[in-house]
C-alpha cells in the first residue's frame, strides 16, 4: 500500500512538473521567423472581349518579436519581404494568346496574437491571429492593402528554449487590396479566402522561435 501511494505521488510530482515546465509564462520574449511559399491566380477583364488570365508566385519570409502578456499568450510585431513572379497570359477574342512575365516584390508590416496549447512531449498547438499592411509591385503594377488572417499549427520544442514550427498560413483570412497599372484601371476588392492548396508544400510554413525568459 505504501509502496503504491510513493509510486502515485510521483507521478503526480513528474506530472505537475512537466506542466508547469510546458507553459510559457508571462514576461517571455518570443523571437524568431517563418517562410512560406505562395501561389496565386487571378483572371483580370481588360476590355470588351479581352481576359488577363495571372499566376503569381513567392517565398515570404517573415521576422517576428513578441513578449507573452499572459501565460501561453503572445502579441507583438511581424515584418515580411518576398520576391514576386507574375506570369500573364492575354486572351484576345480572335483566341490569339500573349505571354510576358514580371517580377517585383511585396513588403508588409504587422501585428500578430499567438495562442499556445501544450500537448505534451514537447509539443505545443498554435492559434495566430494577424493583421497586415501590404505594399508590393511588380512591373508597372502597383499593390497595396491589408489583411486579416488565421493560421494554425504544431510547435514541437528541440532545445529548451528553441521551437521548431509548421503551420498553415493564412488558412483563413479576409483580404483588401487595390492594384492600379498603366494598361487597366484600378482594381479594389474586398474578399473572404479558405486556403487550402491541392500541393502540400504550398499549405505549409516552417519556422523557429527562440524564447527568452
């Protein structure tokens, strides 16, 4: 009896142990970046009788800081670049079809909320919020806008103080943009966006965190 009662509080010892060693506690800096990579088609009418149809591609890499203002609740600021490539085909209404290719880049500047949920072994789930400002250009097209989006994901920790991240980025999202070129008007939309791509690598984002006491 006794025997069994040593072994249950130790257990509960390792238990309120690892726990507690799991959360990250209030006051803890969060450093780190992710890189994701993205793909988006548009089709543009021009004209009476005339379609831009656009693939635009890019590796973001973002650069974030945070302090946790509650246990296992982190906000702070994020900044990203990506190089950009848009492809572009015209369709003419002779069914003639034109190609050309531009690059440029995209900058945006945020504000992010992180959820953490340990899961054990290690393990954390992930719920970020964000809210970006984005400026890009490429060619002789200009964009600007904001976004609010939702990403999830599994943070597993490999050192101490060190994350190792995959997540989905932008899963969920509402998007406001307006672009203006020479060829075509301004374009302004304002859209809700599920992001699920049929390509894995394009659903994922890795990243690292370091945590700072």
């Amino acid at each position: 009896m006794m025997k069994t009662k040593l072994m249950s509080m130790a257990a509960l010892a390792l238990l309120v142990a690892f726990n507690a060693n799991a959360q990250i506690e209030k006051g803890t800096w969060l450093l780190g970046g992710n890189a994701s990579y993205n793909k988006n088609k548009s089709d543009v009418p021009l004209q009476p009788n005339q379609l831009r149809n656009s693939l635009e591609s890019g590796a973001l890499t973002t650069l974030m800081a945070g302090i946790a203002f509650r246990q296992n609740q982190v906000a702070g600021l994020m900044v990203g670049y990506a190089p950009v490539k848009v492809i572009e085909e015209i369709l003419a209404a002779n069914g003639s079809i034109s190609k050309n290719e531009r690059r440029g880049h995209q900058k945006n500047i945020g504000v992010f909320h992180r959820v953490y949920k340990p899961l054990g072994n290690n393990f954390y789930f992930l719920a970020q919020t964000s809210a970006n400002y984005l400026n890009g250009k490429t060619g002789i097209t200009k964009t600007n806008g904001f976004d609010l989006s939702l990403s999830p994901g599994i943070a597993y920790q490999i050192l101490k103080n060190v994350h190792l991240e995959v997540s989905i980025p932008n899963i969920l999202g509402v998007y406001h943009y307006k672009s203006t070129s020479a060829d075509i008007m301004s374009i302004e939309s304002t859209s809700v966006g599920f992001n699920l791509n049929a390509r894995p690598i394009e659903n994922l984002g890795i990243g690292f965190k370091v945590l700072i006491p």
